[in-house]
C-alpha cells in the first residue's frame, strides 16, 4: 500500500481485507462484550476482573460448542434427512 492510499484510509468506510482471519476477532470482541456487561453487572469490583474472566471463557465455549453442533447437523443430519441425488 502506498502513503497516499495509508494516509487516505478511512476505517469506517472503508473494510479491513481480513477475510482469512475473520475468526481472531471473536476472541477481542468477546473480551470487550464481557468488560461492559460485567461493568453494569457487577455488584462487588473486587470480583471485576474473575468475572470478565469466566464470562469471556463461557462466551467462547459457547461458541465453540455451537460450531461443532452446527458442523454435525450439516454434515450429518442435513444428508441424512435429504440425500443428494447421485
């Protein structure tokens, strides 16, 4: 990239080519949804950090657990209930 197409980068306007690394973002997006709703959520901020902590852990769990159900159903399930003609 040249320096007039870096100093004429608008991030809002114009979108990050990272197709191929779309899925590293989940971990900061997760992270920062934790830290605001813990901020609201939280009742002792002593207990601040521990929370954000498991909330981001059960965040990515649940994703994870989501994407392997997610892959079983369309590799599996999907063929089973409506084969493809051969």
């Amino acid at each position: 990239m040249s320096l007039i197409h870096a100093l004429a980068y608008t991030p809002f306007v114009d979108a990050l080519s990272i197709h191929e690394q779309w899925y590293l973002l989940i971990i900061p997006m997760s992270i920062l949804l934790a830290i605001g709703y813990k901020a609201i959520r939280c009742s002792n901020m002593k207990k601040y950090p521990r929370e954000v902590f498991v909330f981001t852990v059960q965040i990515l769990g649940g994703l994870l657990l989501l994407a392997i159900v997610f892959t079983l159903v369309v590799t599996v399930v999907i063929p089973m209930v409506a084969p493809m003609p051969s």
